[in-house]
C-alpha cells in the first residue's frame, strides 16, 4: 500500500529556521532593488491621489547595516502627504544592543511629547522588530505598527545575513533565550500591519508574517526584493492607507478592485524556498 508523507505543520509559536532560509538564486536576484526605485518615481509625481495624512508624529527605522540616509526617500514621501516623519537619530543600524534599546525608547518619547500625540512607528527588516517591541513595552504611546519585510518569526539561522549579524551585535543569537524569540513572535498590543514579499532573498519570508485570530493584525504581499521595500510602489500605497486610518477607527486593508493584482503572489513556489506555508499552517 502507497504511503504519503504528511507535511510538516507551523504552530503559530513556531520559529522558521534555517530550511527556510531564501535560496542563493533569489540573495543575487535582490539587484532587482533597482526596479523599486525606479517604480517610486511614479508614486511621488500621484501622490496628491493617495490617502492623505492628518499630520500625525511616524518614526521610521532602518534595516540592519543601514543608517537613516536610507530610509530618506521613505520619509520624504511621508512628509509630502501629510505626516511628521522622523530619522531614528542612532547612526548605523550594527544589530541590538542595551544602548540602542533606550536610545529608541528616549526617540519615541522625545516625539511623542513634543506633538502631545500618538505616534506611528514604520520599520524595515530589522528595523521593524525594533518597532514591534517598542510597541510593545509602550502601548499607550504607539498608534500602530508597520513592518517591512522584518523576521520577528525567524530563528537565527533563517536570514542569509546571520552570520554577518552575529559579528557585530551586542547580543549574539546564540545567547537570546528561545522564550524570548517565541514572544516576539506575537504582535504587539496594537494595530499590527506585516508588509512582506515571497521573493525576500535576505530573510525567509515565513519568518516575516503574522499568525494571529487578532481583527488588528495583518499581512500583505507587496513583492519585489528585500532591499527594495522601502522604495517598493506597493509598500508606498499601503503606508498611505494604513497611516491615514483615523486613531480608533482602524480597518483591514482592502485595495480597490481593480488594483487586486498589485498585491497578488506571483512568485512561482519552486523559486520560493522552504515548503511550509504558515498560513495554511494555521488553518
């Protein structure tokens, strides 16, 4: 009698691994980058046609191995449709330390106390962990949260820059308890929006998405490369609409009919590495 292999199952406490990690094929097919920030172009010339902003504070923090000059063109582009956007002030973003943790909590607090509101925090891969754990420790003070391609899933040896991470940061992975991981895992007690692409070749982008019940939680596809989501057209609409959701009144997000293909998965699945679909997982 012919037996079948039962496919391993994602528990939502999962930490996607290195069986995930993105294939070499799609780490050199991130030049694609290029083709984002050529397609950002377009989207400054419509952006009188987007979502406007109320002109709430939106702190922005940028990926591993990056500073704030990279996240400019992101921040510039929120500015011009109506928010406060801010650098995190920190220099290079050289992995966790205990000096960048309150660093980042002191920015948060700086901006939130000089507009006496609410403020939205925008983060890109590493950054956006950063971004979910400030959420987390102060959630009366975050409006929402929206990641970038970040790996709050991912075990250590998911990402093709874990070696590189290690090198530099203060905490190496070998010594951050699994328990720790595990919870950052879940979504901070706030409005939670998972922008990712299954064409990530840095990261595996099982370890970029939100398993959760949550009515506030939410993933969207916006393809392209890793190194181009803060350039990424999609990644500018989405911004637009989340960060414009009144305070209190926040939606799914649902894109017009006729812009659906947008935000459709085109990768074909033997590109993609790691079988596992954690949202098939979780049903």
């Amino acid at each position: 009698m012919k037996t079948t292999r039962k496919k391993p199952s994602i528990k939502t406490n999962d930490l996607i691994d290195h069986s995930h990690r993105p294939s070499k094929l799609l780490l050199l097919a991130e030049g694609r980058a290029v083709y984002d920030a050529v397609g950002m172009v377009p989207m400054l010339a419509l952006k009188k046609l987007l979502p406007q902003g109320d002109n709430h504070p939106v702190l922005v923090f940028p990926g591993f191995f990056a500073s704030s000059r990279t996240t400019r063109p992101l921040r510039k582009f929120l500015v011009d449709i109506g928010y406060r956007s801010h650098r995190w002030k920190l220099g290079y973003n050289m992995g966790y330390s205990y000096k960048l943790h309150y660093g980042m909590r002191d920015r948060v607090t700086e901006l939130v106390e000089r507009y006496g509101e609410k403020i939205s925090l925008v983060g890109w891969s590493l950054g956006g962990v950063y971004a979910r754990e400030l959420a987390r420790e102060m959630p009366d003070i975050v409006r929402q949260v929206v990641t970038l391609g970040s790996p709050f899933r991912g075990h250590p040896s998911s990402s093709n820059v874990h070696a590189v991470f290690n090198m530099f940061t203060e905490v190496p992975y070998d010594e951050l308890p699994k328990s720790f991981l595990q919870n950052m895992a879940h979504p901070p007690p706030v409005p939670t929006t998972a922008l990712y692409t299954r064409g990530d070749g840095v990261v595996a982008w099982q370890s970029t998405v939100e398993i959760s019940d949550r009515y506030d939680v939410e993933n969207i596809h916006v393809g392209g490369a890793h190194m181009g989501l803060g350039f990424n057209p999609r990644v500018l609409y989405v911004l637009a609409d989340r960060l414009a959701q009144p305070e209190g009144q926040w939606r799914p997000f649902k894109p017009p009919f006729f812009m659906k293909p947008w935000f459709h998965n085109w990768y074909p699945d033997w590109l993609v590495h790691g079988s596992e679909n954690p949202f098939e997982a979780s049903r």
